[in-house]
C-alpha cells in the first residue's frame, strides 16, 4: 500500500519564508481545513496517511517534501536551503527509519525535496537558491549504486524544479516553460501551462492518480485533453506560504 507521510499546519505558519511571492494574511483555520482535504485526497487514493506531531515553532514544517527524498531502495534527509527549516529534518528520518535504509545530504551542500524531480531511474535536481551543486555532486554519489541517473537542471525566477515541472501521467510532464527550459525534458511528452496560469505545473502523483490545485482551469483542461483528470484540491492559504501540492506530503510506494 501506498503511504504518504504529512504533517498539519504550523499555528506560526504566517512566519513562513518566502523567496518569490509578497506575504500576504494567511487564514490558519482555512489552511488546516485545506490541508485536511489534502489528507483525505490522500486516502480517497488509497493512501495509508502516516500524520507526523505538529511542530508550532517550525513555521514551514508542513512542507515535508523538502526534507527528504524518497526512492524505492533508500531515502535521502536532506539539508534545506532555508536554515530556519532544517530543524524540520529530524522527526521525518524517525518516520521514514522503519521503511527505508537513511542516507544524508551533509553540510555545506543544501538541498530542498522540492527540487527533485524523479522520473523513472532519472532524477532530475533543480540548480536552485536552496539546491546547490554540491548537494546534487553528493546525491549523485549516494544513488548512482541503486541505478540512477542525477541531472542537474537550471531553473529561474521559481522557488523550485517542481514549481516549474512535474510528472502528471508516465511519461508526461507539465511545464512553466518560464521557470525552466523545456527542452531539458524532451524525452517526454510535455503540456505547456496556461500562460496566464504562472503557478499550475505543480501536480502530485500518487500512483496512476493526480492531485491538483483548484484554481488552474486552463491548464487543467489542457490536462484532460490528456485524458488525465485529476483529484482538485483548494490550496489558497499554503499557496501564500509559496507552497502547493507536492510539497504537503512525502510519497512511498
Ligand atoms: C519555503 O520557502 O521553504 C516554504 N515557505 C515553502 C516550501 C514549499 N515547498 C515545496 O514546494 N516543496
């Protein structure tokens, strides 16, 4: 069974970081309603959902994605760009110790879970402000026995790889081609965003499914053009936290 791993909202969660976005009030009690439905989505897909203690002084703590990689043979605790997260790190390695083998992004390499983007046996890594190249020299060195193949791929004006891409069906990737340059991932078939849709490449997969954000219709129709209709879920108040919907759970399958 598929399980994913989550963790509610921070009460300090207006103390957030934000790199791309102006801050703007966050609603807590519409944020732990919205994250609510994130959970059940999670298991109307047939998720296990393993919810983690909340952290209140950890204001971006219910972004796990960003400190942990996990892959089938191991998981990776990474080191997070942003040094007010990376106290986050600790509880997910206890949570994840009973399924995975644990290996670590060590200092002075960061790396956030949200710039990694595994499609297959390849893993592409986002040349971020959060990422550096040194993490994605240690990832290399730490996934390349189980068969891997790391990519580093430069993106801009985003907080992460998967705020630009992410994969929405095998073999298909959904694109802000102005975040990253499209032709890094020629090798599949690629759905351009809505142009007027700046933040609608960031979708989950969680096994043949998709969860996305409500909001995005355009790009949304482009996707059931596809014939992938995904599970829409609201995610305004993590969205004003410059988060989405990879970001609020870390996937084992
Ligand atoms: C941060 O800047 O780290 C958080 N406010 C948002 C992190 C979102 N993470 C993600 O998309 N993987």
């Amino acid at each position: 069974m598929t399980i994913a791993i989550t963790r509610g909202v921070s009460p300090s969660i207006a103390q957030c970081v934000l790199s791309h976005i102006e801050r703007s009030p966050i609603d807590l009690d519409l944020a732990v309603q919205q994250h609510s439905a994130y959970v059940r989505a999670l298991q109307e897909l047939g998720c296990k959902v393993i919810e983690l203690e909340n952290e209140p002084e950890l204001p971006d703590s219910v972004f796990v994605e960003d400190t942990a990689i996990v892959l089938d043979e191991i998981a990776v605790i990474t080191r997070p760009g942003a040094p007010s997260r990376r106290a986050e790190t600790s509880s997910i390695a206890e949570a994840l110790r009973p399924y995975r083998s644990l290996l670590s992004i060590t200092e002075p390499a960061t790396l956030d879970g949200g710039d990694v983007l595994r499609i297959g046996r390849k893993i592409y890594v986002g040349l971020s402000a959060r990422t550096s190249q040194a993490a994605v020299s240690q990832l290399r060195d730490l996934v390349t026995p189980h068969g891997y193949r790391v990519i580093g791929v430069p993106i801009q004006h985003c907080l992460h790889l998967k705020s630009a891409v992410t994969e929405v069906a095998a073999g298909v990737v959904l694109i802000q081609p102005q975040w990253v340059d499209a032709a890094a991932f020629a090798e599949y078939e690629i759905i351009l965003v809505d142009p007027d849709e700046l933040h609608a490449a960031n979708a989950l997969r969680v096994d043949q499914e998709l969860i996305y954000p409500e909001g995005f219709a355009r790009t949304e129709a482009r996707l059931h053009r596809f014939g992938i209709k995904p599970t829409l879920v609201a995610v305004s108040e993590l969205q004003k936290a410059e988060g989405a919907v990879t970001c609020c759970s870390l996937i084992l399958a």
